[in-house]
C-alpha cells in the first residue's frame, strides 16, 4: 500500500516537473525575441517618455507657424490651450496673445491651488483634470511659473522631409559603412530641417549644425572653405561626432543628448545621477545648463524619428526631390571662381549650388578656390578631369597661393618696420597707408590696410624652381604669423625617454592666453569602452588657418552660447520669450526642437571645482597653472597637498585648492579657457581623419602611446579615453587612438 502510493506521488512529481520545465521553456520561447530585440534597440523608446515624445508629433505635424501651444514645461502632457494667429499678424500682436493667456492660466491655477472643497467653474475644472493625480496645490503653484509657448513647426517639418531626398542615401551610407545606427539619419530634422545654409544665432551652421571650434576637430574651416555648409563633409563630420559621444558615454541616448548638451556636460549627468539611464537624468538632473533644450532634446529626436518613419501618416503623400548627382574633379591649382565659370561654361548659380563650401570671398573673388580642392560639375555627360580643365586655363589663370588678405591685425611685438619688411614695402609707403607716422607704435588688435601679397602664377612657381636659388640667409624668429601663411601651432616636443605620468612637467604656469605656447607638460590618462570608428572620407588637403584665428573664433563661439546659458538660468525659466512666427523662429535658428541650453563641445573633461574644493588634474596642468588662477603661489598649494617640493601632480590626481583670493566660478572660467584656447590652437593645423584600437603591452605608457602617432597631444588622448587610469596602463588593455593629420594653409 504504502510503496504503491509512493510510486503514484514520485510519477505526479515528475509529471509536474515536466510540466514546469515545458512552461519555463514556452516562456523563454515567447519572451526571449522581445527581449533581444529589446536589448538590441540601439535607440530605445521608454514608455516613461511617452507623453514627452508625443507632445513633439503634435509639435511637428499638428499646429504650423502660425500657432502654437501654451503648455509646462516640466509636464509635457498638460496643454493648456492652442494658440492661433493671423498669417500676416506682426511678432507684437502674437506676444500680446501669448501674455493674455498665460496671464489667464496662472490666474486659473492660483485659484484652483486655493480653491480647497468648493466647486469649481467648467474652465477650471478643465484645467484641474489635465493634472489628474498630480494637481495638488503645492504643485499647481509652481506650475505658474512654468508655463511656456512652444510656436508650431509642422510647416518647418514637410520641407524638411521633402530636402532630405537629396542625402539620404549618402547619410544612410555614411553611417553604414561606421557600423553607426541607421535612425541617426534623422537628426538633421532637429538641428536644421535639412536645410545646408542654416545658421543658428550662435554661430551653428549647415545641416548638422556644427560651432566653428568643433567643426573644426573634423571639416576644413578657414577664409575660402567652410565644409560645414556641405552636406557630404558634414555628414561624415557628424557621425565620426556621434559615435565619439557614443564610445565616452556608452548609450546612445546619452549620445545624442551631448550633441546638443555637449559631451562633458552629459558625462557630468551621468555620474551625478549614478546612472546611464535617460529617463532618471531628463526626469531627475538638474542643473545651470542642463535645461529645458537639454531635457527634450532625446525625446524630440524620437517624434522626428517616428513622423519620419510613417510620413504619408501625418503629412499624406510627399515627393522628396531626388538623390544629387555629380561629378568631381581637383583643382590642379589655385584658381579664381570666374576663371573656372570661362573655362567650364558653367552658369555662375549652378556652380555655386554644387559647391555650398565655398565662401562669399570665393565668389566675389576676394579669394581664390584652392588648390587640390575638390570641385563638383553636373553630372550632364561630359567628362571632366584635373588635366582636361588644366588645358582648358589659361597658364595666367593659375596660381601657386591664395590671395593674401588686404587687411592685418596687429598682433603684440609687431612694428612697422617689420610689417613693412614682411609686405616688401617701405616703412614710409606702410605708414602713410594707414595715416600713421613712421614712429608711431601699434597697438595690439589694431586693424592695418595692407598690400596685396603677389603670388605667382603655378608656371613661374614650377620653372623658377628648376633654377638653383642662393642659399637663404639663417632664418630670424618672426614678429607675427604671415598673414598668407597661418601660423603652426606650438611645436610638439620631440621623443624623450618615457617619464612618470604627471599632468605636466613644468614646474610653473604660463599665462593663460597663451597654452600653445606653453612647454611639454607630462601626460594624464583617461579611457574609453566602445569600438573605434572606422576612417571616413577626408576633406579636401589643405585648411589650416592661423592660430590668432582660431582662438578669436573659439571665443567668439563660447561667448555667444555664455549668453545662451545665462538666459537659460533665469529664476523662471518658462516665462522667457520664445519665437512666435517662422520668421523669429529661423532667426533664432534653424532647430526644430529647443534651443541648446549651452555649447556644443567634444571635451568630455570636466573642469567644475567639486564641493570639498578639489579637482581632477587633467592633461597639460600644472600645479603653476592652479596657482596662477587662484592668485596664490604654488608653495600654497604644496603644503595644502602635502606634497615634496619638485613633485610632479599625476593625471587624475586630487587636488585641494585655496579659494580665499578669488572664487570657484572665477577658477572654472580661467581653467577652462585655457583648455579651450589649448584645443583651439591645435586644431587651427590639425584635423581627425578616424580611429583605431591599440592594444597596450608590457611597458607601454601614456608618454611612449603619445608618441606612436604624430605625437599625439596628452590632451586629446586623454579625451578619448576619458574613463581609463592612464597611470596605471596594464597590458591587453584598449586604447582608442584618434588619427590626426596635420594640414597646411592650402587655402
């Protein structure tokens, strides 16, 4: 009886043990695919931003630029109310509408917030219900002051669709070929709508919307070519951009996000917030820059992803325009644009269509199309080549060298003498040029009319230099850079055996306006996580320009996105204007979505002072630099940090610092400076071109990695590596190495 019971309750125990293991595996049979194709959704949609993502459809595809929608701004469901004006209204009479009603909602809060049990009048009651569980009175009270207009783009958004037919196969391609995700393609939505002759009122420009100073990482930016303004160039800008963002941040919401917020910026989110996660950062960051634009901008991308996956759904049917064709061919020397219209037949305005890189001074002639630039022709059937157009020239026609610019700022050290010797002019033909004595001093920054420099014809250049010339006399040390010829940035120091990895091996700092021109500083470390970008299509040889050029223009950048930000950090920030027809709206810039809260940069190093007033050494730092900002000598500093005298500070190192002279904010702005100046400076010659891994072996260090490609800069390496201890480099580690070239003026 009882071993009989005992084989009918081991067979039901076994039976319910298949059982069990047939469920378990029909849910992983069921489950697993959603859950792969969840983990393998490069660009996530988290329900948590449902309601963000569709208030940027109706943005996009509901109202034009003839209306808009009064909202808040921390709660993208709740829309108060739909605005419409007249076409032809002028901008006063829309914000008298816009103020009317935000004045009517906040009134409408105000009384909900302290209506307590009493009944309340359809419109308010209205109001109440958009807020469902969340309308307490505290929360609608802070609601006032969050109210915000947000203009309609729908108008915006169908001509942007319909532009975006002539790159997007080579957009897709581009990513492609960098194993980048295919939904990227849509970001020019956002930034311009697909609009290559964008600007923004900060200085972005072209269908990607780079600054000059991070364009410049990437494209040829200089006085006759700027590639942001071409499609092709800037796309593969763009991406080598994206996937940068991508391999410091390691999701791609993050790094789409710092492409607007800037990469040190959303590392900063990132390890504040603990997390990778974007829904705890939008919904949980809060900082001076980190605002409204900031917190939508991964959520705007997603709605221009989903109107652009299902345009006929929103906009009916559209015809895109068609796919550019072209051809291209090299310059085989410097050669004016009108030379190239005689020579090519070609009509002004479709040249100039087919060559958006070429600046204004190109077509009035001020300057001459470069040499080895690439230059597109229709693609009508006629076959061109460099030397086809080349016979086609006439020999006067083609130059050696650009044309010298008719105008030179001074710069410190300068003197009449020297400016005339350099311009092959008398002291007193230079002087009387410019109304001044022949003794009189120049001052730093002052503009001076100057002779055109000749430049000869590419055949006198080629027969002169079969003719054997005297030898040159021992080269002097210039007072300024030529202004035909832009200045090298600071030379690089030559190999030396591998030091310690300090931040710097000088012992005192220079002085801040001058990084460039600052001695070999000892190597700091940082790391990176994905893989290495894969080599795009350079732009054209050539596009260096003078280092007084780059730093004038890096600054000119980060002072307009300074005002940007302190608009961004008004006590309330949803009450500041924001645009009320197409025409302010494009003005402003070209973004569908919001405005960036702060600058677009690359840097991923974060230069903040932390609360117990210390920092991270970062690459070429000094304690003489720390010194130099806070107004207190080194010795200081030493004692504070118990350190030797003569001992070097490492890369990623803690320092104290001494605030009693100047404050924190006053630091963070002189420091970072000097790495912007710093960068600036090296990209005025130097360019990305790609990446690659490089696997660390037994001795290697930061110093001997720096030094295996074009010694490369500590701080660049450190940039793309940001993560990594670089003083404790083991073997079989990754190391993303960034391929730089060094370019010439050529232009």
């Amino acid at each position: 009886m009882n071993s009989t019971e005992s084989g009918d309750g081991s067979h039901g125990l076994a039976l319910r043990r298949r059982v069990s293991l047939w469920l378990c595996l029909l849910a992983w049979v069921v489950l697993m695919p959603a859950r792969a194709e969840a983990a393998e959704d490069p660009i996530p949609r988290p329900p948590q931003l449902e309601r963000d993502v569709q208030f940027w459809v109706r943005v996009y595809t509901q109202v034009d630029t003839n209306a808009g929608f009064l909202h808040d701004q921390s709660n993208l469901g709740v829309v108060y109310e739909t605005l419409h004006f007249a076409p032809d209204s002028p901008p006063s009479e829309r914000q008298r509408l816009v103020d009317q009603a935000r004045e009517r909602y906040a009134a409408a809060l105000r009384r909900i917030a302290s209506s307590g049990d009493q009944a309340l009048s359809a419109d308010d009651q209205r109001v109440r219900d958009l807020w469902g569980p969340e309308a307490t009175p505290a929360r609608l009270r802070a609601a006032v002051d969050d109210l915000r207009f947000q203009l309609g783009q729908s108008d915006r958004f169908r001509s942007g669709l319909i532009r975006a037919g002539a790159w997007e196969t080579h957009i897709a391609e581009t990513l492609a070929n960098l194993g980048l995700p295919a939904e990227l393609a849509v970001l020019p939505h956002v930034e311009s709508t697909f609009n290559p002759n964008a600007y923004s009122k900060v200085g972005a420009a072209g269908l990607w919307q780079f600054m000059r100073s991070t364009g410049r990482r990437y494209m040829r930016i200089d006085g006759a070519v700027d590639d942001r303004l071409d499609p092709f160039r800037s796309t593969e800008a763009a991406a080598q951009l994206l996937a940068y963002n991508y391999r410091v941040l390691g999701t791609w919401p993050l790094a789409l996000t710092a492409y607007n917020h800037g990469t040190a910026g959303v590392r900063r989110a990132k390890e504040t917030m603990g997390t990778d996660d974007i829904v705890r950062i939008v919904r949980g960051y809060s900082s001076r820059t980190f605002g409204f634009a900031s917190r939508n901008f991964y959520v705007s991308f997603l709605a221009a992803l989903e109107i652009d996956r299902n345009p006929e759904k929103y906009f009916g049917p559209l015809q895109k325009e068609s796919e550019a064709h072209f051809q291209e061919i090299e310059l085989p020397a410097y050669v004016s644009a009108a030379s190239l219209e005689h020579a090519l037949k070609i009509d002004p305005a479709q040249l100039r269509a087919l060559n958006p890189a070429l600046l204004p001074a190109v077509w009035s002639g001020a300057q001459r199309v470069p040499k080895a630039y690439h230059l597109r022709l229709p693609a009508d059937g006629t076959q061109w080549s460099s030397q086809l157009l080349a016979q086609r020239l006439v020999p006067a026609e083609m130059f050696a060298g650009q044309r010298a610019p008719p105008h030179y700022r001074v710069q410190r050290g300068d003197t009449l003498a020297a400016l005339a010797d350099r311009y092959g002019v008398s002291i007193a033909s230079l002087a009387e040029l410019n109304h001044l004595r022949t003794s009189a001093h120049l001052r730093p920054g002052r503009v001076l009319t100057v002779p055109e420099t000749t430049t000869i014809t590419l055949a006198a250049a080629t027969s002169s230099a079969s003719v054997p010339s005297p030898t040159p006399p021992p080269a002097t040390t210039p007072v300024a850079p030529a202004p035909a010829r832009p200045a090298a940035t600071a030379p690089i120091p030559p190999p030396s055996p591998t030091p310690p990895v300090m931040a710097s091996t000088t012992p005192s700092a220079p002085t801040r306006t001058s990084p460039a021109g600052s001695a070999a500083r000892e190597p700091v470390i940082v790391a990176a996580s994905a893989p290495a970008a894969a080599a795009v299509a350079p732009p054209s040889p050539g596009g260096a320009v003078s280092r007084e050029v780059a730093l004038r223009e890096s600054a000119e950048d980060a002072a307009a996105m300074e005002e940007i930000v302190v608009a961004s950090a008004r006590p309330h920030p949803g009450s500041a204007l924001q645009p009320l027809s197409a025409a302010q709206a494009e003005a402003q810039g070209p973004a569908l979505g919001p405005a960036a809260d702060t600058e677009q940069s690359a840097d991923p190093i974060d230069y903040s002072v932390a609360q117990d007033d210390t920092i991270h050494v970062a690459a070429e730092e000094t304690l003489g630099h720390y010194a130099d900002w806070l107004g207190v000598n080194s010795a200081r500093l030493r004692e504070l940090n118990h350190l030797k005298f003569r001992s070097p500070v490492l890369i990623g190192q803690r320092i104290k610092l001494d605030f009693s002279r100047v404050t924190r904010e006053v630091f963070e702005t002189l420091r970072h400076e000097y790495h912007r100046e710093l960068q600036a400076a090296y990209f005025a010659s130097h360019r990305i071109v790609g990446t690659e891994i490089r696997i660390a072996r037994s001795g290697d260090s930061v110093w001997t990695l720096s030094q295996h490609r074009a010694q490369l800069p500590l701080w660049l390496l450190q940039q793309y590596n940001p993560d990594l201890d670089l003083t404790a480099l083991r073997a079989g580690t990754q190391i993303v190495m960034p391929r730089v070239e060094e370019v010439g003026s050529g232009g």
